[in-house]
C-alpha cells in the first residue's frame, strides 16, 4: 500500500486505515479516538492466551507493539503494566499507533510464514513491514498539509420514551396502587414516581409530579436521548510539514506533524507531536550510511474511559426522564463534595430530594469520575537507526545496522475528595498515585549479500547474517491508601492510611534474543524463482536445554506469462504462480520458565511465595508450520488483475496456561501442549471497466475465508476457559474438535420425545424451564471479512468510497442485556394493553400486563399439554436478563447475537488544482479534500448497539460489545501543498 491509501481519510494511525483493504487481514480499534488501540489479525487467530498481534517492522528494525486494553496490573504489555485501580477501565493504546501515517511511503503485509521467517519469533503471527518517506530527485522541497475533522458520537443506545422510573407493577406498595403507581410525599401531598434506575413505573401522561430538585414539572420523557449528552463533539486538527533535501551524496527528509485532539468526552485533551528525520550520506562508490530518527511526545489528560458505568450495571441505567443539564448542576455541593440523597451530607438542603440514590447513581458517577478524577499522562518515544553499507565488490556488499526504540511514560492520577474527612473516623476520600515507567528495546544486525549472474539465464543472490534484539521495562508505581488526609492535596504523603507497597508497585523484565540467518535465491531467466531461508534463533526466555531453535522456510514462484510469452495472448500481461512453505518459531514471554517464586517484605523481613502463575524449565518454543499456494494475474495492460491464495496453517506444541490442582499452590502453570489449526482462502480484484481521457470508474474487492480449529490440547482436557459474561451465566470455551471462541449459556428445555417432541417447557409460573448446564450457541469467529472499494474519477475530481464487511459468528452483548432488564431498551415499550392479558400481582394489583409464552405445560398426569400459564410481561423481561451466577438464571441465551455488518467506511472528495493555478505563488501541486469515516452500516444483525466497540485489542476482550466510550463517526477536511 502506498501513502496516499493511507492519509486520505485523516485516520490519526495507519492500522485504521487498513480497514477492508488488504485480503485476510481484520482490523478492530478500540474507541478512545487517537488515543485508543487498534487490533490486527493475520489469517486468523494463532494463539490462545499468547498475543496475536503481527511483528511491525519500521525501516528494516523490529519494534515495541503489543496489546492494550482497559488496564490490568498484571498484565505484560507496556500499556497497561503498573496501572492503580483509579486507572482500570481507560482506554489504552498500543505502539503501532504511534508511527505517524504521514511519514509513511510504503506499506507491505507479509502474512505467510515463508515470508515472515526471517523477522523471527515475533512474526509467528505475520509481519507488517513499513517504508518511511526519503527524499527524492535534487534541491529542496517542502510539503505541506493541514487536516481538520469533527467527531461526532454515532451509535449511541437508544431508549424507550413511554414509561418512567420504577421497578415494576409488582413492587407497588398500596399506597401506589391507590395513586397509579406514584409515591406522595406526606409533606406537600403531591405525586412522584418511585425514582429508579429501573425504567418499569407508570406510563408518561404529563401530570405534575414532585423532581429531584424538590421542583414541580410535567411527568414526560425529558430527553429521547440523553446518553448523548454526556459526551459532546470532538475536533481532531492535524498539521505537518516535510523539508525534503536532495543531492548527489546525500538526502535528507525532515518532517514535524502535530495532532491536537479534543475528544469526546466531557474533559480531558490529548496533543501528540511527531519528529522525524531520515537521510542518506554517500561517502564514496563503496560506503554509505543510511539514518534515521523518530521522537514521539504525547500528553493525555484524562483518557477516555469504557463506558461500562454507563452502558452496563443495573444501578447505572437512566431512562427519558433524566435531566442531564440539571445533573451537571446537582453531581456536586458547593463545598466540592459528591452529592447524596434527600437529608444527607454536610448540605442537605442540596441533596436530592426525591428519588432513591438508584435514580442518579449512575450518571452521577459518571459526571463525578469526568470532572472530579483527573490522569495526566506524558510519554516519549525514540525510534532510531543507523545502518551503514559497504560495497566490497560489485556483487558483494556488507550492511549493519543499529537501532534502539526507547518509551519512557509518566502518569499522575488524583480524584476530589468525595466527602469530609471529618465524616468518618475509619476512612477518608479521594485519592492520588503516580507511575513512572520505561521500555527499552536495543536492536542490531549485520548481513553480508551475495548477487551474482551465473551465465545468460541464472542469477544467484545469497545473504548470511547475525541479529540481537535486546528488551527491559521498569515500572515503579505509589499510591495513597484509604483516601487523603487533608482533602484534595494531592501528594503521596498525605495517604489516609499507611502506605501499601508490594511486588506489583514495581516490575521489571529483562530478555534477550538472537540468531543466526542464512538465505539462498536462485533465479532462471527472470521467470522461474527459488528461494529458502534459515534462521537459528536463541531466546532467554526460554530454559538452557531448549533455548535455541531452528526454523527454514522455502517457495518458488513461476512467471508462466514470461516462460510462454510468445503463446500468450497479447492481453496477458502477467501472470505468476507460487508455492511456499514455512516454520516459524515461538518463545514464551518472559519467565514464562522460570518463575518459582514471588518475592515480598515486611518490616524486618522477607519472604518467597509461590506465584500465581508457575514457570516450566521443560518449555520448548512452539511452531508454526504453513503451507501456501497461490495465483497473482494482471489483465488488458493492467486494467484487471486478480489473486487467489489457499494457505494451511499449524501450530504445534502450543504455548498454554493449564489449570493446577490447589494443593500446588498456583492457579495454573506454562505447559507446551496441543494443535491448532488455520486454514483458509484469500481472493482479490480489481479491474477499471471505464477509462477514458477526462473520467475513469476503478473497483476493487477483496474476500477471506478462514477456518480455525484446536486438534488438540493437554492430555485429559478437551477445552479451555477464554471468558464468560453475565456473571458467569454465560461462558466462552475453546473445545478440542472446533474453532476457537464457543460460546455457551443455559437454553429452554424442550421435550425429548413423543407428540410434543421439541416444544419448550413451561413452569407453573409461567415461565421457561432452563437447562442447568452451559450449551452451545454459536462461535465468535466470522465466516468471511473483506472490503469493496470504487473510485471514480473526472478531470481533477476523485471520489474514493471504502466498504468493509463481516459475516458469520456471534458475539456477546452484555450492554443489550442490562437496557432490557431495566426497561431502558425500546424493545420493552410494549408492554401492557391491547394483545396482554389480565394479570394478579402478590400485592392485590390487577393490570393488563399478562402473556402466555409458547410452549407446553406439565398436564399433572405425567405428560404434556398447551401452556395456559399467565406470566407477568416484565417478570419475563427480568428473568431472561437480570442478574445471575449460574447456568439458568437468567437465561443468559438472549444476550448473544449474531455478529454480521456491512459499513461504509471511508468517502473522500478530492481536487486537484491546476497548476497554471497555483504557479504564481510558488506551490507545484494543491489538493483539496473532504472526508467522512465510519458512516453507517448498510446492514448490521445487532440491535441498538455497535457491534464493533471493544475495549482492548486482544481477542478475548473482542468477544463482546464492551462498556467502550462511544464510537464515532467523522467528517472532515484536508489542504495539501507541495512547494
């Protein structure tokens, strides 16, 4: 991929800009905006609870990446490693977001294992390879661009405008049944509704009825959407200049580019400034040198956070009736404190005066962790090289290289005292930490290659080499404990309680990984190729006896159209078959082998305990074994071309956490056992139907299919765990025989046999009988990813439109679940009248709330019959979405949904100016552009939601819709000049 597929849509890194444009390749960003992480994935998942993460190759040296998600302190990725609890929840990135796209000249993924090999273990999971900009012909020139774009929030939930608060017809006590459903205050005799964060009270009729405020004002939905104002419109603004310096011995490209971005939540900022440097000095025909330098700052304040406290909770829902603007008046005091209910706290006559806590807890907290809890976050990264070449012979060169990428992070964290210190004598409020950190990773090669003519027809290339990839991280954290002593001074030594320190509050890793590498290319008249590779490698992270390990790689690739031109049509131009097959090898993460014990201290002494996590000294690296078979063709001078790719992928001895008995002390230890399996075909198109002078229509597509599947796992277990939902009514297991990502919940029992054979069974209340044990409902992993792009272009004018799809398998949405138990969901607005049913609560109250579920009913005489059973409407809602820790209840079942989408991705207008134009003032090529990205779904199979939003890049936390901050759907511009 080239830069201009890259930055036309203003997308704050390239990895978003991947989205449906590449064969095989799924890409999935967590929210956040610039600030957030972006997952990519390879020809399917290769791992289970290592990383699946490609290697990311800048300018020819490997560099920091991993995973990100909503923090968790034990976790080994950079981002979210020494993380406080006021920290769990944000949304993180990982390093490829770093690299500025605007930097980027080429873009290259390799996905099989043939052609990842060299790069080493990282690559296992595929390699993307990127090329910066250099500076091209002779004298200066600089370019020039500005982007502006507006953020919106898209895809907010939306919410029934119908019924008010309340729990429910059956929790009217009598005096509620003698006034409709509403509570009276003995004091004024006026009505008010029984506030809560359940949405099941009476229906809206406008009558007066007493706020929260201690007003009067109409019983009406407020807001159809007030989830929408809690987040506001954000900007991003990104500037760059490049100075390119070209000349016979040297070349320079100086390029700074700076993105200041309001996000969209109600606080914070995030600024990221990029400077890049990369040139050529040519001493002599023989010696070179080639340099270059990355420094990215960044400073975020406030990071965005999953809105999990906003999407999920049953004590966090909030229906139409909500005052959003009133909140933000009412979250605080004005003496700075949290707000509480009607005749508490230091101020109550500014408490809430009518209404449970339920009614404002969440968005309360909400607007308290937004404007009272602040992070600051300040990270530095270099990313340098030198590699100097020495041209021995003609056919005969020798080339180093030397590089290092350096991340340190700094990050502060303090929340407002919440309440007075004086209010209790065993604690106190708010809170402060700070963290320190910093990841290092050193890298080096040397190569000497061969390329030579052997004769007319044959060429020879062959290289040998040695590389080291040195890593270390440090993180050193401190935090207040029991809130401050003096409120909102925020400093280490003004903790509430004695300080805690333990082995999480500082962590460091160390490991080292070389290798030796040989490759050999044999060419035939330029349409016959061989190529094999071999790499060596040896990693500290592994025990002595196994640490070093071998892996080859090999393909050949036939030119047919060049071997047989003078038989091929004169509409042929090209085409190419290949064949590969490669190893690639895998260490464990760091002490993965060795942990034994865990270190910790008291006063005067210390101690060993065993980990969690137990180290095995018999790990071996595990492999992956691929085989690939493909066909690459170009057509009527390159206006059509197609390729088609079939690959077999293995993994071997996996690297996996299995369960230990409780006797050992540890929960689970590294083992190297089982199969996992990829298979899959990759089909791309393109083609220019329409060409002529002034205007040219060009469509392009891409299609991938991929078959994952666990031949096996350690002896003795057929699955393992990888997540569960809903308070563990629902499961996702990895079974041996079928693809990763099961999902599994209690369903209905139904009739195994006779004339009712299949018919669910109801209870005598009404109600579905559940299975006790977890059962099959559907797989996370899709059927078929792709894109679908047109451009069309008309004299200066080109419009480029970029459409990406999924279809096949499920995904878990726990945020569906809790909007219908509280009656939020527009789905439960019908639920009384007309088509219901007469129905008797315990409480005396009679309403026409009644249904009969489909299915049979126990006839008493050990058989079966019609069920006849009245239930209550929202009695079913809650029992199929409430609250639950087992297989049944509830039944987990309907929070599952198909996972299939189509979206338009990406539109761009662009214009090229004249150039008689733009002469007289000095500037060779302007274009102008407009933009829009992620702007509605042609089809998507999940209700109210977005079934994109995650909050990590892992694939685990991509099993459901998450509590992420809202997605976004943007609209912008973009001035180019090169003068």
């Amino acid at each position: 991929m080239k830069s201009d597929d890259l930055i036309k849509t203003g997308t704050p890194n390239f990895a978003t800009a991947l989205y449906g444009k590449a064969s095989g390749v799924r890409i999935q960003n967590t929210q956040g905006g610039a600030a957030g992480g972006v997952s990519i994935t390879v020809r399917g998942l290769s791992s289970i609870n290592g990383n699946t993460q490609p290697l990311v190759i800048l300018n020819g040296v490997p560099i920091r990446n991993g995973n990100s998600g909503t923090g968790s302190s034990n976790s080994s990725d950079f981002s979210n490693i020494g993380l406080g609890s006021t920290q769990m929840g944000s949304v993180r990135s990982n390093g490829l977001t770093d690299i500025n796209p605007e930097d980027i000249d080429q873009l290259t993924i390799l996905k099989g294992a043939a052609a990842t090999a060299l790069y080493g273990s990282e690559a296992a999971n595929g390699a993307i390879v990127i090329t910066s900009k250099k500076a091209k012909g002779t004298g200066i020139t600089v370019d020039v661009n500005a982007t502006f774009q507006a953020n919106m929030v898209a895809y907010v939930p939306e919410i029934q405008t119908k019924y008010g608060p309340g729990t429910g017809n059956g929790d009217w006590t009598a005096e509620m049944i003698a006034n409709d459903g509403f509570r009276k205050d003995a004091a004024t005799g006026k009505l008010y509704p029984a506030y809560s964060a359940y949405q099941w009270g009476p229906a809206y009729d406008g009558r007066e009825v007493l706020y929260i405020d201690g007003s009067t004002r109409a019983y009406s939905p407020i807001s159809s959407n007030p989830w929408k104002q809690l987040f506001r419109t954000g900007t991003d603004q990104t500037y760059n200049i490049a100075i390119n310096q070209g000349g016979e011995n040297s070349s320079n490209r100086f390029s700074y580019t700076t993105l200041l971005e309001t996000p969209n939540a109600l606080t914070g900022s995030y600024s990221k400034h990029n400077f890049s440097l990369i040139g050529n000095l040519k001493f002599n025909d023989k010696l070179s040198l080639d340099y270059t330098a990355n420094y990215i700052t960044q400073h975020v304040v406030n990071r965005s956070q999953a809105s999990i406290g906003m999407y999920g909770g049953f004590n966090n829902m909030f229906g139409a009736f909500l005052d959003i603007p009133l909140m933000k008046q009412m979250y605080k005091t004005s003496l700075g404190y949290k707000n509480n209910d009607r005749g508490s706290g230091p101020t109550p006559n500014e408490a809430f005066q009518y209404g449970s806590d339920g009614f404002v807890h969440g968005v309360r907290e909400i607007l308290w962790d937004t404007n009272e809890h602040e992070s600051d976050e300040l990270e530095q990264r270099l990313i340098a090289s030198v590699a100097p070449t020495w041209k021995i012979f003609p056919f005969l060169t020798a080339k180093g290289r030397l590089s290092t990428d350096y991340t340190f992070s700094k990050m502060t964290d303090q929340s407002n005292s919440s309440f007075p210190s004086a209010a209790s004598t065993n604690e106190s409020s708010g809170s402060y930490s700070t963290l320190s950190k910093y990841y290092q990773v050193t890298y080096g090669d040397i190569m000497l290659m061969f390329d030579k003519s052997l004769g007319e027809k044959f060429n020879l290339t062959a290289n040998v080499g040695w590389q080291a990839r040195s890593e270390k991280m440090n993180s050193l954290s401190l935090g207040t404990n029991g809130g401050l002593m003096i409120e909102n001074t925020f400093m280490i030594g003004n903790s509430y309680k004695t300080i805690n320190v333990s082995n999480d509050n500082e962590r460091k890793m160390e490991l080292l990984k070389t290798a030796w590498l040989e490759t050999i290319g044999l060419s035939y008249d330029d349409f016959l190729f061989l190529d094999l590779t071999g790499r060596q490698e040896k990693s500290s992270t592994l025990p002595k006896h196994s640490r070093s390990y071998f892996y080859p790689s090999g393909s050949v690739s036939f030119l047919y159209t060049d071997a047989f031109r003078d038989n091929m049509p004169s509409w042929y131009g090209y085409g190419k078959l290949r064949v590969s097959y490669g190893i690639v090898g895998n260490a464990p993460e760091a002490y993965a082998a060795n942990m034994a014990y865990t270190f910790g201290s008291g006063p005067g002494w210390s101690y060993n305990q065993v980990p969690n996590n137990l180290g095995n000294e018999n790990l071996k690296p595990e492999k992956t074994k691929e085989f690939e078979i493909g066909i690459e063709n170009k057509l009527f001078n390159n206006r059509a071309g197609f390729e088609v790719s079939y690959y077999n992928k293995k993994i071997t001895d996996m690297l996996l956490k299995t369960a230990l008995a409780p006797s050992s002390g540890s929960e689970t230890m590294w083992v190297n056992s089982g199969v996992m399996s990829n298979k899959g075909v990759e089909i791309s198109a393109y083609g220019t139907p329409i060409e002529t002078k002034d205007f040219s229509l060009e469509l392009k597509t891409n299609l991938a299919f991929n078959k994952n599947k666990i031949e096996s796992l350690v002896e003795g277990i057929n699955f393992v765990e990888t997540g569960d939902f809903a308070s563990k009514v629902g499961k996702n297991y990895s079974y041996v025989g079928r693809p990763m990502g099961d999902f599994l919940a209690a369903v209905n029992q139904v009739v195994e046999e006779g004339p009712y054979k299949g018919r669910k069974i109801v209870n005598s209340d009404g109600n579905y009988v559940m299975s006790q044990d977890y059962e099959f409902i559907g797989n996370a992993m899709p059927k078929v990813v792709g894109g679908l792009g047109v451009t069309l272009s008309y004299k200066r004018f080109v419009l480029d439109v970029m459409t990406d799809f999924r279809f096949g398998g499920y995904i878990a949405n726990d945020c569906y679940r809790y909007t219908m138990a509280t009656g939020v969901n527009p789905e439960t607005e019908n639920r009384e009248g007309e088509g219901f049913l007469p129905y008797t609560y315990t409480n005396g109250l009679t309403a026409q709330t009644g249904i009969i579920l489909e299915g049979v009913v126990s006839d008493g005489n050990g058989g079966w019959k019609e069920n006849d059973k009245v239930i209550a409407y929202e009695d079913y809602i809650n029992s199929k979405n409430a609250w639950g820790t087992s297989p049944g209840t509830p039944n987990a079942t309907y929070q599952f949904f198909k996972n299939n989408w189509w979206k338009l991705r990406e539109v761009s207008l662009s214009y090229n100016f004249p150039k008689d134009l733009i002469k007289h003032a000095a500037i060779k090529n302007l274009t102008l552009s407009v933009f829009g990205r992620n702007l509605f779904y042609f089809h998507k199979s999940i209700p109210n939601f977005d079934p994109e939003t995650s909050n990590g890049t892992d694939w685990k936390s991509q099993l459901s819709i998450g509590g992420s901050a809202s997605p976004t759907r943007s609209v912008g511009v973009s001035l180019r000049a090169t003068f």
